[in-house]
C-alpha cells in the first residue's frame, strides 16, 4: 500500500549511533585496558571508528584517562602528543617532584612547571644518554599518574622522539599504565612498524598486548548503522546497499552520508520505510572529501569561520583564542562554535576545541583562498605567541604559512634548537634542511644553520641531505667563513661523504681538515682516525699505522679528553685487525674511559662493534658473539640506535661461520630489506647472501658472479677491507667452478694483493687457499709457494690470536704437498681445527680435500670419509657442495643414501603455506608475517600467492576470519 511520502526535517539535530559490529573488538579492548600494564594498537584507515571503539571502551572506567592526537604537521614539535596528554598531572607534580630529582630533566618540555620541578639534571654530554634520561623522566611522571590509561591518537604522525619513548614504554612499562594508540600501520616505516605493533599478542612478560585490526563494515553492519542514525524507522534493503555502495562499509562515511542526506532532505519515507529516491533525484557526493565539504558548506558564516580557524591553528585552542584568530567578537565565537559543535564539525579537547578530525581541517584549509590562509596563519602566530606552552615549531610554521620567512627563519632555528635540546635529531635535522632549502637566508645565518646540520646528522641517517646542503654553503659562502670554520665544515661533510659511500672524496676533505687545524685539533684528530682505515682508496698499511701514531701524537698535545678517547677507540680498531693482542688491553682501556659516563656511551659502542668484527675475521667466534652482546646491552636503553642494525649484520655474518645456517636466509633477506637507505651495512648482508647461495644453492651460477663482481665493485668504492677482499675471492671461487681460469686467477690475486697491501694478510686465509688452488690448476705451484711461507710465518708470529689463519696454513701447506699420504693427513688436521673454532663448512671441505689426495693411498677410507662429508655438508644446508660429491661418487660406482625427499603436498597447504594462511586469517600484513615467522617478506610474498591459489580465493581479504583447516593425514 501507498504511504505518504515524508521528507526528512533538515534541522533535525546530529545523531550518533551506538557502536555497531564492534562488539568482540570492544571486549578485547576492555579487558586488555582493565588488565594493566597493557598495551593495545586500534588499527585501520581513515574513518573506520578507531576513535569511536576506544572512546566506547574508555567509558566509566575509573582512573586517570591522559589522551592527545599527533599532529599531521610537516615538522611536528618533539613530544607533542606526549606534554599535551601529560599536562593534567601537573599539579600532581607539584606535590612530589621535590622527593623526584629525575623530573628535573623535564624542564624543557614543561616550561610552565618550572616553578615545581627540581633542578635540570647536570649534562651528560651525549645527546643519546641525555634522551635517554628524558624517557625515564616521562616515564617516571607517569607513575604519579596513578591507575592510568595514556591514549595517542594518530601515532602514523608522531615525531621520532615520541616513538622512542612508546618503544621504551613498552619495553619496561609502568605497572598501573594502560597504553593504547590509534594508528594508520601502513603509514608507519617498516621498521616503525616491527619495533612498536605487537605481533605476539597476550601475556609478554609483564604487559599484557593486543592488536586490534578495525576493517570496514559489511553490509548488514551498514544496514543496522543507518537505521539506528535514522532512529525509528525500518531501512529498506535498497537504501543499504546504496550506502555501502557509497562509503564503502566506513563508519565515520555512513554516519556523514545519511547527516548529509537529511539535511538536504534527500531521504523519504515510505509505507512506513526509508527509502532512497530515484537516481535522478538523488545529489550524494560520491567522495568522503566531498561530503566533508558539503557539509561545512551547510553551516552558517559564523560557524564555518570558527571551523575554519579552528582547522589553520591545528592544536587545540580556547574560545577565546578561537575568536581572536576568527576575527569575531565573544557573542558571535559563541554561536558560531556552538553551532559547529552541535554539527559535529568541532569537538572539545578539555577545556579547548579542535576539528572533530582532520579530514575536516584538511578540507577546510583548501578551501580557503590564498590570501584568508595566510592571513589566518598570520593571526594564529600572534594569538599563540601569547601562550607560554606553545612549541616554536608550531610557531614557525604558522609564520612559514603565513609567508613570513624573517620570522619563519628565526622560529624554524629556535625549533631546531629545542629539538636538539630534548634530543629529536631527526625533527632537527628535518628543520634546519627546510630552513635551508625552502629560504634564501644570509650567508652568516646559513653557515650556522648548516653547522647545526652538519652536527645533528651525525646520528640520523640524512646523509645525502645534509652532505648537500653543506656542499652548497661551503661553494657558495665559503669566502665569508674563517679557514677554521671552513674546515670543520669540511670535517662534517666528510663524515657524511664516508657514510654515503664517497670516500675518495672524503679522505681528500679529511687530509685538508688536518693540513687546516693541525694535529692538536680534536676535529683534525677525529679526520686523522678516518684516514687510519684500510679504505681501498687509502694509502698501504704503513700509512694507516702513521695515522693512528699522528692521532695519538696530537691527542696528548691537545689535552681534551674526548679527543683522546676517539684516537685510543682507533688504536683498538688498528691493533686487533692487525691480531695484536695489545689491542685488546687497549679496549679494556675504552671501557675503563666510559664506565659510568653514558655521554661516551657512542664511542665504546663503536669501539665494541670494531672489536667483533675483528674477533669475527680471526676466527674468535665465542669472543665476537660476546662483544655483540656486550654491545647489544651497552644501546640496550637507546631506543632506535643505528648500531642496531650492525649487530645485527655482524651476528648474521658470526652464524654464518658458525653454521648455523637453518634461519639465516630468512634473516639476511630481512636485513637487506631493512638496510636499504643504509648501502654500506647493507653491502656486507648482501655479501653473506651470496656467500649461502654459492654453498645451498637456489641461484644460478652466473647470476651470482655478476652480483658478486657488483659487491665487489661497490665495497671498494664504499666500504673499508676485508669486504671488498672476501667478495673479490667468493667470485674468484665462482669463476673457478664454471672453469674460467684466467679470470678466476685475477680475481684472486686481487683479492691478496689488497689484503696484502694493508698488511692484513691476517684475515686472508681463504683468499690465499683460493688463489694456492688457482696456481696450482695453472700449473703455477711456485708462486703459489712465494706467497705461502710468508702468511704462515705472520701467522706464527701471532700465536693464538689467529686462529682461522692458522687453520688455513695446515691446508695451504697440504696443498702444496707432493705426497698424497702427507697431504691427506695434513687436510684431515686442518679439518679438526676448523671443527674447534667452529667453522664446520671449511671443515667439511677440508675433509673433501683430504679425501681426494687419499684416495690414491686408501681408496675405502677415502670413500668413507667422502660418503660422510656429504651427509655432514648436506645436513648443514651446502646442499650445492653434498651435489657435488653425490655425481663423484656415482661417477665411481658408488651408491649413494639419501634421506627421501621431502613430501609433495601438491594442492594441499604445505606446514610452513598453513602457517601464513592463519595470519592471513587474522588480517595480518605480510611484514607482520615476515617478523612473525622469521621469513622474509619476499618469502612471505610467494607463500601467500600459493595459499591464494589452493584456497580458490582471489584476494587476501577473503581470507580473513576464515577458519584454516589441518592438512589431511
């Protein structure tokens, strides 16, 4: 039956719906919330009711609540989130701070406070432990808090400083603290991403974690959403599929489509049923920015200029502030805010008003014209200059929109100096290159701009950028800079130059700094320290040693006791890579220097992470996987610290050695993943790859020779010995197998004669037995000879501390044995020897050797001990080298056992296929995949295209929620 058709009442006041088809994701959050120390993650897109889910969980909960947003800025200020969510606590702080000297470092960040808080703890002298002691700061503020939940909203935006101090949270949270974030993960960096989402989800230690992934709505969702929007009235099923149609399943788009729709009165009613009119009838916006803009249109003057202020200032501000930069008088900022506020177009932050999200402000700042924006910039810099809180960030930005650049220049340093003052090098150095490159300040202003630049840069990885922007000035100022200013402009830039790979150029820059300063100047001492690297592009051995002497020499003129600490880190390094067990008293000498200083926390860390490389290359493996740990605890408490990732590269390359190979593709995958903006710790990774494809296989032959050829090109462009000496002798190896002779030769004497020339003959052991191997095919045994006796004599000369070389002597010396007997028996001594380091793949290949030269003594012993090789080298993962001696074997009428293959599964899900399609269930991306598997995300990449295809599904969101069944017996 026909009903009356009833258009909606466009004045109908805002409606909000109660929370729909969130209801286990709810539960989950309360409990987790309730269950402190906890931390959850609320994850998804823009409008999928992040905010809503934990508003709902937040309800009547009985403790403190500290919440704030990030903000989308381009340079937000350190710590924002963090001091607006922390200012309740303040008069907390004044009654107990007194008793907490710690609190003393928040200074910086609480100005306000300053008449509570206890004096600022005295300077460490190191950025890193300085930081370092701020996050202890906040973290022992928040234990005032109480029964506490901290909500960051839109953490994808958060400066780095923050992000340190949630890591740190997490990893040692307050016990009474619930930490929840609303985030964006596919906005967040990789490595973001790994370190602060949770992927083991429950009890971790003392926390309690979860990760809650918001999707979309589905339809019936949809349908029960905008009928609870619409209130008594039943949907018919036409209208909700044109809403999901339309939004996409988002809640936040449904809740704006159907406010939009009843305000234009573009819904009907009828026979009893919302209905939506004919297509022809209906004008929906058909984007969520669109809708946005339709419904700031619907306001009135008033309350689209609150909204619209509201939107430029981007922090909350008060009423009052809100009119002042509106431009209105008290009666007309009432009505206009209070009309945005009953639209839902502003929301209430304490006792502040912001826009309700920033999908709104971004509409509504591009709207503006040109000229209304600045001006509303213009009137924000004044209003919240006003305030004693307000950030010089947020200030410089708004006089940068504004097109204020004198001020802009002047605010932007002040920012930069506040970061670096609460340790943010990276928010500083981010400002000082806008600064740079955005302005066109004098000549004076830039070089102590990019002074500041040169210094921050130095721990984050904006190498290129402030290698640049120094260059520049340095071409273009230069003539107004002292010969001393100019030099250490050239110290920094050289620095950046050796980080960047540049190194020819870099010990150009480095020898001028010297020739400038002198050998006294802690600058010129610190250049001299580079210069004592074996860089290929460096001078012979001798030279390096005439450094390090000059360094020291300088060190004890200059009196200054870091300058002394950074030659002594340089001895460490040149004594130990030449096996001088002096250099091992010289680090106990580093530590005894930075014991209970954390401000030389950096230079024992480099000093650490020297010394097992070191110990890595003589073949101390025990002794390098104590230094990584030793190092590991050393930046333990530095969340972030770049060394991170060199442990781990080291540890990779320590396990290599070591044999223990059943993760290790996975992991150097993931490394070379992670490594990509840092090419040279990621060159030594790519090295070890290839150094695992040549023993197990999975690539061809002449692929990887050009890889190698490619690494070794780079690493002598980039990297000091031994790395571009190892890659030069993997593909020497390589070139050997495939029968090139010739040009296995020069690569191998390549190799040598690099290692030779930096008197680091030391670390040569394979590249020697390589080249010995060359000659003797080339029927060449003597020169052979003529390089042999004089590495073992070094090694001789070094005792214990070599104890890889000395290996790799018993096995040169066996191969230039002429009796076969001898030989075989030297070989099998070696292979001992290299099983006590342990080095089990030299030992198995020494026991290969040994075997052959046998075989003509004792053929079923020889047999015997290649029979058993390949079983050992196959067991490890050389499955190329087991091969191998399997078609010798064959080719000699000898069966050879082998374990059955493994099982095809065929359309069936293999174990590892079942393991990825139940994260694909959970919703899990597949670098949460690759963390928690251990894989790698390329790994990832093929497993989830195998489970796509077995499970007759075209998409991976079909997946999710899907219950995955055990493999059929």
């Amino acid at each position: 039956m026909r009903g009356q058709v009833v258009a909606c009442d466009v004045s109908a006041r805002r409606v909000y719906a109660d929370l729909v088809g969130r209801d286990s994701e709810l539960q989950a959050l309360r409990r987790v919330i309730a269950a402190r120390p906890s931390f959850a993650s609320v994850e998804g897109e823009a409008g999928v009711g992040k905010t809503r889910l934990v508003r709902e969980a937040l309800l009547g909960l009985d403790c403190t609540v500290l919440e704030a947003a990030c903000l989308p800025q381009r340079e937000p200020p350190p710590y924002f989130a963090l001091i607006e969510a922390l200012r309740p606590l303040g008069p907390r702080v004044e009654h107990t701070a007194r008793r907490m000297p710690l609190l003393g470092a928040l200074r910086p960040l609480f100005p306000d406070w300053s008449g509570w808080l206890p004096l600022r703890p005295e300077s460490l002298d190191d950025p890193r432990a300085e930081r370092h002691q701020l996050i202890r700061a906040i973290h022992e503020l928040l234990g005032l808090a109480g029964p506490a939940v901290l909500l960051l909203e839109d953490v994808h935006w958060a400066d780095d400083a923050t992000l340190d101090v949630l890591r740190y949270l997490l990893s040692l949270p307050p016990p009474e603290l619930a930490l929840v974030v609303t985030v964006r993960p596919e906005d967040l960096p990789l490595d973001v991403a790994m370190s602060l989402l949770p992927v083991q989800q429950g009890r971790t230690g003392a926390c309690e974690r979860l990760r809650i992934r918001l999707l979309p709505l589905d339809t019936a969702d949809v349908h029960e959403l905008a009928e609870q929007l619409l209130r008594t009235h039943p949907l018919s099923r036409e209208l909700a599929d044109f809403l999901y149609a339309q939004t996409g399943g988002l809640p936040f788009a449904v809740e704006e489509f159907v406010q939009l729709m009843r305000e234009r009165g573009q819904l009907v009613q009828l026979g009893g049923r919302w209905l939506r009119p004919p297509l022809d009838e209906v004008v929906v916006p058909r984007a969520l920015g669109d809708a946005m803009r339709a419904r700031l249109d619907g306001l009135s003057l008033l309350a689209r200029r609150a909204v619209e202020a509201a939107a430029v200032a981007g922090l909350p501000v008060s009423e009052e502030e809100l009119a002042q930069i509106a431009r209105l008088d008290p009666a007309a900022a009432d009505a206009g805010i209070a009309e945005a506020l009953h639209a839902g177009l502003l929301r209430r932050v304490a006792d502040r008003v912001t826009v309700r999200h920033q999908l709104m402000r971004s509409v509504a700042q591009d709207d503006l014209l040109p000229a209304s924006r600045r001006r509303l910039h213009h009137r924000c810099a004044a209003v919240l200059a006003l305030r004693r809180d307000a950030p010089a960030a947020i200030l410089a930005e708004h006089h940068r929109g504004a097109d204020d650049i004198e001020s802009w220049l002047r605010l932007g340093e002040q920012a930069a100096d506040q970061a670096i003052v609460v340790f943010d090098e990276q928010s500083a150095c981010r400002t000082l290159l806008a600064l740079l490159t955005e302005t066109d300040a004098p000549a004076d202003v830039q070089a102590r701009l990019v002074l500041k630049l040169g210094e921050v840069s130095v721990t984050v990885m904006q190498h290129h950028s402030a290698a640049q922007q120094i260059r520049r000035v340095l071409d273009t100022h230069g003539d107004c800079l002292s010969p001393q200013e100019r030099a250490v402009l050239s110290y920094l830039l050289a620095f950046q130059l050796f980080q960047l790979g540049e190194v020819t150029a870099a010990l150009a820059l480095s020898r001028t700094v010297v020739d400038t300063l002198g050998d006294a100047h802690p600058w010129a001492i610190r250049a001299m320290c580079w210069l004592a690297l074996p860089f290929e592009a460096s001078g012979p051995g001798d030279e390096q040693e005439m450094w390090v002497n000059r360094a020291g020499a300088g060190s004890a003129a200059a009196g200054d006791d870091r300058a002394t600490l950074d030659y002594v880190v340089a001895r460490t390094g040149f004594l130990l890579r030449h096996g001088r067990s002096e250099g091992w008293e010289s680090l106990d000498e580093v530590r005894r220097r930075c014991t209970g200083r954390p401000a030389l926390r950096r230079p024992l860390a480099v000093a650490l992470v020297n010394a097992a490389e070191h110990a890595t290359h003589l073949g101390q493996y025990e002794r390098a996987a104590t230094l990584a740990a030793e190092l590991r605890t050393v930046i333990s408490d530095v969340p972030g610290h770049q060394l991170t990732a060199v442990i781990a590269v080291h540890e990779a390359a320590i396990n290599f050695a070591t044999g223990r190979w059943q993760h290790l593709p996975a992991e150097v995958d993931t490394l070379i993943e992670q490594l990509a903006k840092s090419p040279r710790i990621q060159l030594r990774s790519r090295l070890i790859k290839c150094l695992i494809q040549q023993a197990c296989g999975g690539r061809s032959g002449s692929e990887l020779a050009l890889e190698l050829a490619e690494i070794f090109a780079t690493a002598c462009r980039m990297t000091d010995q031994p790395i571009p000496a190892l890659a030069a002798t993997a593909l020497a190896r390589e070139q050997l197998r495939r029968g090139d002779l010739v040009a296995a030769r020069a690569s191998a004497e390549t190799a040598w004669e690099m290692l030779d020339r930096k008197r680091l003959s030391l670390w040569g052991g394979e590249t020697l037995m390589v080249l010995t191997e060359i000659l003797i095919a080339d029927g060449d045994a003597a020169t052979a000879e003529r390089s042999v006796d004089p590495f073992a004599g070094t090694v001789a000369a070094e005792g214990e501390e070599a104890p890889l070389a000395a290996a790799y002597v018993l096995v040169l010396r066996a191969l230039l044995e002429r009796d076969d007997a001898k030989a075989g028996q030297q070989l099998l001594t070696a292979a001992s020897a290299f099983e006590s380091l342990p080095r089990p793949y030299a030992a198995w290949l020494a026991r290969e050797r040994a075997a052959l030269r046998l075989l003509s003594v004792d053929e079923a012993h020889a047999v015997g001990i290649l029979t058993d090789t390949a079983t050992g080298l196959r067991r490890l993962g050389a499955h190329e080298d087991a091969k191998r001696l399997d078609a010798f074997l064959r080719g000699r009428g000898i069966a050879v056992k082998r374990r059955a293959g493994r099982r095809s599964y065929g359309d069936e899900l293999s174990p590892r296929e079942r393991e990825v399609a139940g994260c694909l269930a959970r919703g899990m991306s597949n670098a949460e995949i690759a963390a928690s598997l251990t894989l790698s995300t390329t790994t990832v990449k093929t497993h989830v295209l195998a489970c796509l295809r077995k499970l007759g599904v075209s998409r991976r969101e079909e997946l999710v929620g899907r219950k995955i069944q055990p493999l059929s017996e």
